[in-house]
C-alpha cells in the first residue's frame, strides 16, 4: 500500500518529516543508555555506590522514559505530536545537566528519571508521525529503516563513551548527551511539521485520554503484540544491563574493548534492520519477527549451556570469542524483532496512534527497566544470571509470537 504523505491526511503542511530527526529522536534512549554504558563502574567507585546502585541509575532513565511514554503517547493524540517534539528535548538537555552536576547517588538517580521522562516525548511521537503517515508494507519497512539507521547510535556510543572517559569522567558524557538534546531541538523545529490534523485528534480531558488506553487495552490483537514486545525486551535488557558488568568483571576488558564489542553487535542488529526494511515486502512481518526471535532465542540459550559446562570442561567461563558471537546473535535476531513488533503494534492499534506507540514502547521499556537491576542482583562473577534471564525472556516471547497475528 502507499505511502501516505500529511497532505492526504489533512494536516496544516505539506513537508515531509525529516527522516534523520526522526531517527535522532527515537534512538536518543539508545544514546543516553549507550554512551553511559562503559561508565556504570566508574560511577559506582566516584559516587561510593556498588554495582546495583549503579545499575539503577540506568533502570530509573528506563522507567522514566516508559512512564513518560505511557502518559506522553496519549497526550500526542490530543494537542498533536509538534508541542512535545519540542518541550520533550529541551527538558532532556537540562535534565543532563542535571545529571552532569549530581552531587551523589541518589541525585542523579532522579535526575536520571526526569531524563527518560524527557527522552520519551521524542521518541514516541516520532514513531507516531511515521504512523500517521505510512501505512502497511511501507509503515513496516519505514520502521526498518527508523530501527537501523537509529541503531547507528548504539554502534557508535560506546565507543564515544569510552572515548570521552579518555579524556573525562562520567559526568563529561552527560554533557555531550545535553548537546544532543540541543540538536534535537533544532531538528524538530525546521525539520517536522504537524502531521495529525485537528480532525484526527481526540479529547484532551483526562476520562478521554483513558478511554483510549483502555480501548487499545481490551483489544486482544493489539495486547498479544504488546505482551510479545515486553519478553523480548526483557531477553534484550539483561544483556544490555548484564554485558558490561560481566564483560569487564568476568573478563577483565577494558571501557575501549567493551565498547568495541558492543558497537560491533549493534551493527549486526542494524544489519537486520535494513534487511527488514527490503524483506518486509515479500514477508509477512509477523514471520520476520518470529525468525528473529528464534535466531535470538537460540543464541542465549547455547550461551546458557556453554556458560553452565564450562567450569566442568575447562574450569573457567566460557571463551570470550564464543560468547561474543554469540551475543551477536542475540542482537542480529533483534534487528528484525523491533521493527516488526513496533510496525504490527502500530496497525493494530491505528485508531489512537500516540496511545499505540507510548503502549507498545513504554510497556515494553517497563519490563526492560525491571530486569536490569535483575541482573546486578543475582550476581555479576558469572556468564549464568544473564545467558538464563535472555533465555527466558527470548524464549517466551517465541511462543507468545504464534498467537500475535497481523
């Protein structure tokens, strides 16, 4: 099906949106994990906090920004998506700052919160303005692309934050994520106009923003790819919340290399990506998704058998090389489960867009947020806490995906 510009859809201009700000609106939650990444334990030695305090810095950007997506989405349908493409990145660089200048722990826990707050309004509306216009196989493909181009973020941001860790501390990154949030700004404002019409929008009130919540919420189409899109992300956040300490703790490598691993299985997950974006057309997206998930699925769990009989076989963990191809897998499995899930939540939920993408995201971004202290908790000395919470969350979601149709 074709494309659907703003002008068929009635709004007040006849630009397009900006791909690229789009891009850098929806990955800057990438970017504001990421970049800070190689820093967890730096930040826990500085501030005096161990490592769960310092993975909870990460999980409250987490829940901030599924909070914020959850209450945001909803808030698009009604005053339109260009009032929070603007007021959400200027909240985010002043929060980084914020988080820059965080005297201890627990400031820049809440500084941190207000962060993924800030962070939510751009990267659900924008997912919401490729929604409002493109539908079908080019919707699907559209988010391909948004996926993979956005996953360039991710590739390059640990390596630039281990970077900035050469010639700073910490807190230096938070200051380059300000100048993001500066960059978002002017993209926004020259680069996305309105693309819901008033016609289109729902009531402001209160009761009406519920009632689209709720309506979304009794529709089992829509809930199934939802329930899909919370397991994944739970297999996908312990190994983003579990690598770097069991990458640097277990292995002993450094904030460059660790960097470097993570950057290379991002642009195995952005390789995908693309690939979904062209195979989308010929492939239901319901099949894509259920191939990345076995692909990732598989992965963790042969990293969850190598991790449990390597002491037995060598006395040890597992060769770094083996769980770095497979954590590649995990994540090339992912590039093609994030587009489709985002694409098929999206169409079932076409009658309230915003409220789709905060339910979708911020849902999904919730169980994320919950398993990352996980992972610190149950024990950082082994590949096993991980490889079994991937496994789990991967595996599930596999099966919930035979029930989630189109």
């Amino acid at each position: 099906m074709p494309a659907r510009g703003p002008v068929a859809r009635g709004t007040t201009s006849t630009r397009a949106p900006a791909f690229w700000v789009l891009v850098l609106l929806s990955g800057v939650s990438a970017l504001a994990t990421d970049m800070y990444l190689p820093a967890l334990p730096a930040v826990g030695r500085d501030l005096g906090a161990g490592d769960v305090a310092a993975q909870l810095t990460l999980t409250a950007f987490l829940v901030g920004f599924a909070a914020g997506s959850l209450v945001l989405g909803p808030v698009s349908d009604a005053v339109g998506r260009r009032p929070l493409l603007l007021l959400g990145p200027a909240a985010f660089a002043v929060a980084s700052v914020l988080c820059a200048l965080a005297p201890g722990a627990g400031v820049l826990v809440v500084a941190r919160l207000v962060q993924g707050v800030a962070a939510s309004a751009g990267a659900v509306c924008a997912r919401a303005v490729v929604s409002d216009t493109h539908r079908g196989a080019d919707a699907a493909a559209r988010f391909g692309l948004l996926t993979a181009v956005g996953l360039l973020g991710p590739v390059v941001a640990p390596t630039v934050g281990a970077g900035v860790l050469q010639v700073g501390d910490w807190r230096l990154v938070f200051g380059v994520l300000a100048g993001i949030g500066l960059l978002q700004v002017l993209g926004a404002w020259r680069g996305v106009p309105e693309s819901l019409p008033v016609h289109e929008r729902g009531g402001a009130t209160a009761a009406a923003t519920a009632a689209r919540v709720v309506d979304l919420l009794r529709d089992r189409r829509f809930t199934r790819h939802v329930v899909v899109a919370c397991l994944a992300t739970v297999g996908f956040f312990s190994y983003i919340g579990g690598s770097s300490l069991v990458l640097q703790g277990v292995y002993g490598v450094g904030a460059a290399t660790y960097g470097l691993v993570f950057a290379a299985n991002g642009a195995a997950m952005a390789a995908t990506s693309f690939a979904f974006a062209r195979l989308v057309h010929r492939w239901p997206a319901t099949a894509l998704r259920r191939t990345g998930l076995a692909v990732a699925a598989g992965s963790s769990a042969l990293l969850l058998v190598a991790a449990l009989l390597a002491p037995a076989v060598g006395g040890g963990p597992p060769p770094f090389p083996l769980v770095w191809v497979l954590l590649s897998g995990l994540t090339a499995g992912m590039g093609l489960v994030l587009p489709a899930g985002f694409a098929l939540a999206q169409a079932a939920g076409d009658r309230a867009r915003g409220t789709a993408s905060a339910l979708c995201g911020g849902l999904a971004f919730t169980c994320g947020a919950l398993v990352i202290p996980l992972t610190g908790a149950v024990g950082t000395g082994s590949v096993v806490p991980m490889a079994a919470l991937m496994t789990l969350g991967l595996s599930l979601a596999l099966l919930a995906s035979r029930r989630a149709t189109a």
